[in-house]
C-alpha cells in the first residue's frame, strides 16, 4: 500500500480522513504539527501529502514550496480561506488540488484516489 502523509491539527478530522484513506487502499500517517513534515518526508516517500493551510506549524506556501523541493509527491491542500487558495495556486507551487472546509473526507479521498491514478 502506498503511504499517504495527513498534516491536520485537528484530531477528529485526522481520524475520519485516515479512515478513508485505508477504504481507498493507502496507509495514512498522521501528524499535527507542521515542523514534523519535511522530516518525515525525508525518511519516507509519501505517494502524496494532504496539507490543512491551519494546522500548527503549517506555514502555506512556504511549507509547501519546501516540500516541492524536497519531494515529487502531489500536495492537496486543506483550506477555509479563498485567498490563500489563490496565493498558493499564483506561486506555482505544484499543489494538486484544492478542498474547502468544511469538508468530506470521503469526497476528498475519492478526488485524491482518481488524481492518483
């Protein structure tokens, strides 16, 4: 199974979108804090990154143009503000795909599933 990377502070939306993530197929691994991602991703290589712009630690675009420089796995960003959104797509940063909150984990998973492959 492929590895899937969730960054959320959130521990109840970390729970339901690993949940969906293992009914996909992938294995999910949580963190919560956004200083965890880059090294983790270096000892691992995520198939792809679920990114929430509000977890702890998580700096939008700065994070995610570290993490297109250190890995080739597609980023899907978690957002509730529109104008980050915009940020991030105007910089280029190689971020996947976009999700609103409030959201559905299985929505979001079913979309991640089908960009995948």
């Amino acid at each position: 199974m492929e590895n899937i990377l969730i960054v959320v502070s959130d521990t109840q939306l970390l729970g339901d979108l690993s949940d969906c993530c293992r009914a996909e197929g992938f294995t999910p691994h949580g963190i919560t804090h956004g200083s965890f991602v880059l090294p983790w991703i270096g000892e691992r290589a995520p198939a792809a990154i679920i990114l929430d712009t509000r977890a702890d630690g998580v700096h939008g675009s700065a994070l995610c143009r570290e993490i297109s420089a250190s890995s080739n796995a597609p980023v899907f960003v978690l957002t509730q503000d529109d104008s980050e959104t915009d940020q991030l797509k105007a910089e280029g940063l190689g971020v996947k795909a976009f999700f609103s909150k409030p959201l559905k984990p299985e929505a979001v998973f079913s979309q991640i599933a089908s960009l995948m492959s």
